[in-house]
C-alpha cells in the first residue's frame, strides 16, 4: 500500500501504540502517530494525533469519528496483513524523515506483541534513532562502533541484553561493574541490573546489536538530571 508523505522536514516523531500508557509527554514540535489503538489512549490522554494508521481493529469506532472529523490522517490497511501497525507506524515515520522516534504504549498487554514490538524497534534502529519509553523506563538500541551515552545517578539501573547470537567488543564505562572489551551471548545475564557510578555511562560495541534498558528513580524533584538526560538523548545516535 502506497503511504503519502508528509514533507520532508526532519522532526522529532512520537508514536502512540495499544500497549500500557500512562506517560506525560511533550508533543510540541512533534508528529505524533497513532497505531491503531493507541489512538484510544492518546485521545483519553488529550494528545492532538497527526496520524492514525493501522487496520483499526482496536481503536474504538467513535474514536475513528472523532479523528476523521477532526481532519487527522487516517491510514487504513486490511486486517490481513503481514506487519503489525507498530511496525507500520515506524516505517511510516522512517519514510517521513524523522529525527528521532520515541515510541510509547509499545509494553504490556500481551507478551508476543511486547516482544514483537522491541525487535521491530530495533530492526529500524540501526538507521535511525528511536526509543522505547514506558514510565520511568527507556529501551534503546546499541550498534557496532557507535557510541551511546547515558546520563543517571547512583540510583538509576543499566541492563545490557544482547540481541544477536554474540555481542563482542563491549566496553562500558562510569558504570558499577565497567566493561572492557566484552563479550555477550545471547541469553546471558550478565549484563542485567548495573548501576551508574558516575553521571553518565558509555558504551560501545565492536559486532552484534545490544539491547540497553535504563530505569530512573522519580525525577520530579530532580530537574537538573531531567534536563542532561533530555540533552543526551537529542545527541544520541
């Protein structure tokens, strides 16, 4: 099916997907799409929708009269397809030239979609910067000779969980238990539950694709530590 583009403007792209949704988020200079049921939370939650694409088997039929009269773009596609309308949503994003996706509502619910919903992210990651967020929590996506950097404190966990057969040439620093020169296989859990030592971690990679999950402590009184983490992840490549 042919998607028509908007203009090719890069900007910073948020993706409401059907899973658990409970964020505060800033939409502001922002294309914000909706997959399919996300559309339901992202209407509950007040978030003015750019986009709604999916086969809308969840998105509930007064919410689809509500964004048609409201002039958002609808994409519709046959519920017999071989793509999920997360990975839909992202392709359309990537098509778009999107700077940045942020991806909400992608956990929870049901496990296959859960999981689905994290390879898919980080198929498309290897190009593109996008991130998985769910409250306090943030998945993202680690490739060869790239660096990632992580801003936290000494409260915050790091896990590292490698997606392919081997992840070689780890090296993680300003981290509890640094790495130097690593190798992850998959299914290991070695890398799970680290701590910062410092303000902010780096990691590289050598081969593989890495899986990085950080969860904060409750930041509402940490302004200071928001604004690094909001500068970091603009810079994140």
């Amino acid at each position: 099916m042919f998607m028509e583009k908007i203009p090719a403007t890069k900007m910073k792209t948020i993706i409401i997907a059907n899973g658990n949704f409970n964020n505060s988020i800033n939409t502001e200079k922002s294309l914000v799409i909706a997959a399919d049921g996300g559309a339901n939370a992202a209407i509950k939650a007040g978030i003015k929708i750019d986009v709604a694409i999916g086969d809308f088997d969840s998105a509930l039929p007064e919410n689809i009269k509500k964004l048609t009269m409201q002039g958002v773009k609808l994409i519709k596609y046959p519920a017999d397809k071989d793509k999920t309308d997360l990975e839909l949503a992202i392709r359309y994003a990537v098509d778009n030239n999107a700077s940045e996706i942020l991806i909400y509502g992608a956990l929870g619910k049901r496990a296959d979609m859960t999981i689905s919903n994290i390879t898919a992210a980080s198929v498309f990651g290897i190009n593109n910067k996008i991130s998985i967020i769910d409250n306090n929590q943030e998945i993202t996506f680690i490739f060869p000779n790239k660096k990632a950097e992580y801003i936290g404190n000494n409260k915050d966990t790091i896990s590292l969980i490698p997606l392919s057969y081997e992840v070689c040439g780890i090296t993680a620093t300003g981290l509890e238990y640094p790495l130097k020169n690593e190798t992850l296989r998959f299914g290991s859990t070695k890398g799970v539950s680290n701590k910062f030592k410092k303000n902010k971690a780096v990691i590289t990679t050598a081969s593989g694709i890495l899986l990085c999950v950080r969860r904060e402590e409750d930041r509402k009184k940490d302004t200071e530590i928001q604004r690094k983490i909001g500068e970091e992840r603009s810079k994140r490549i």
